[in-house]
C-alpha cells in the first residue's frame, strides 16, 4: 500500500489515514487507489469489523489535489469514485474522525461516512462553485439528504464553510470533541460497534441505507428479506445464550 495512506489494525478496528499532510491530504490518484485497498480489505477480512477514515495533520482533507488534476493525475477509481470511497460505500461500519479541514472532495468522503465525529475546530464545506466546478463526488446528492434541503443548497451555491457545532446541530456529525480528540473519540465509538454481533450489525447499515428509496407498501418486505436470515444464524443463537449466561458472546459472523 502507498505512503500516502496508513493503515492500523488494532482490536478488530481498521484505522485509515490519508497521510499527505504537506498538501493537507489532498487527493490524488495514488491516495484514492490506497483508500480502495483499504477499503476492501476492511470488507474482506472477517477479523475487522469497523473502519476508522481521518487524515494526518491536523486536517482530515483539503478535496482534490488540483495540481495532479492539472497533469490528469485524477483523484478517483473506476467503479469507487473519488477517494476510492464515495460511489461504492463498504459494506461495514466506516467512521469519520475529523479534524481541521473537511473541504469538497474530502467534505464528500466524510458525507459518505456512516458516522462523523468532528473536533470543534473543524469546518465542512463544498467551495467547488468558487473554482468554477461542481461538487459532483456526492456533495450535491448526499448532503441534502443528510441536513435540510436550503441549507445545503445555501453551502452548495455560496461556497461557505459550516463549523462543527453546526454541522452537529444539523444532525451531520454524531460527536464534537475537544481538537486533537477527534481520532480517540471515533474509536470508542468503534468499540462500541465492534462489541456487537457482525452480522447484525452489517444487515443493520444496509437496511438504513437501502430503506430511503423503498415504498411504505414494501418496506417491510424488503426488510425481511435482508433481516429474517440473522434471525436463523449462530449468532443470533450465541447472543441470545450469552444474555442468559450472563456472559459476553463469543461472535463468529455467521
């Protein structure tokens, strides 16, 4: 895997870090191919249940590396879009722990987070409009269905930064924390997540993310047709003989 992204695995938690600091973790062709890399072993290893994306620094990410794009070294893969990351979310938890700057393209990797925790230092924001581009890497598509409609439309049309605070107000990021702390918080909160059932906990985000498009007449089906098997699993069976045991389970993901 590249330098220009790091990756930790510690108790079952896969930390991520884009590690271009000079160039405030701006991304470039050789950044979103490691972040996929990342991304799919996360997926892939039955061993690490939660993914951790921040950026080393002090910044999360600055967006595209403008001076690759002007060499036509693009930011993004084939089939992952920008980053590696926003057009092929993974299948388990991934948490965003920011600090300093989550700016366009890195505004857009944090928006496809399932989780954000933000230092109170932090800002977001999509200035794309301002170099006469367009934030088209999910900004314009995820962040009004993330925060109300006119208030995504006022940072898409404007350029403005949002601060931490506001951006929790907005039910954008789950915990604002002291600067620095953002990284030790998001892994709490991994640990939290990465205590429970896999299984249940994959089918869980799944159905979060999918339930948005269906229909009130077949939601339920739908459900059930992803739930009803974690149901039937070991899992389901251990977790229940741990409750009356009075045990923690013992998860084998199956």
């Amino acid at each position: 895997m590249s330098d220009s992204v790091l990756v930790d695995i510690t108790n079952g938690i896969m930390t991520i870090t884009m590690n271009r600091p000079e160039a405030r973790n701006a991304i470039n062709g050789d950044t979103a191919r490691g972040i996929a890399a990342a991304l799919d072993q996360l997926d892939q290893d039955d061993s690490v249940r939660v993914g951790i994306l921040t950026g080393a620094g002090g910044t999360f990410c600055s967006g595209m590396d403008l001076k690759g794009f002007l060499t036509g070294d693009l930011p993004s893969v084939e089939g992952r879009g920008f980053g590696g990351l926003t057009e092929a979310l993974p299948r388990k938890p991934l948490i965003g722990a920011i600090e300093g700057y989550a700016l366009a393209g890195g505004c857009e990797m944090a928006l496809s987070c399932d989780m954000l925790v933000a230092s109170e230092t932090s800002k977001f924001g999509i200035p794309e409009a301002k170099r006469g581009l367009v934030a088209a890497a999910g900004g314009l598509i995820r962040l009004p269905r993330q925060i109300p409609q006119k208030i995504a439309m006022e940072l898409a049309l404007t350029g403005d930064f949002m601060s931490a605070q506001r951006a929790a107000d907005l039910g954008l990021v789950n915990r604002v924390v002291a600067e620095g702390n953002a990284l030790e918080s998001a892994k709490e909160l991994a640990a939290a997540i990465n205590a429970n059932g896999p299984l249940a906990v994959a089918v869980s985000k799944q159905i979060v993310l999918q339930s948005a498009d269906w229909s009130t007449s077949d939601m339920f089906s739908k459900q059930n047709d992803i739930a009803m098997p974690v149901f039937s699993s070991e899992d389901a069976i251990e977790g229940a003989a741990a409750f009356a045991e009075k045990r923690a389970p013992n998860w084998k993901g199956k």
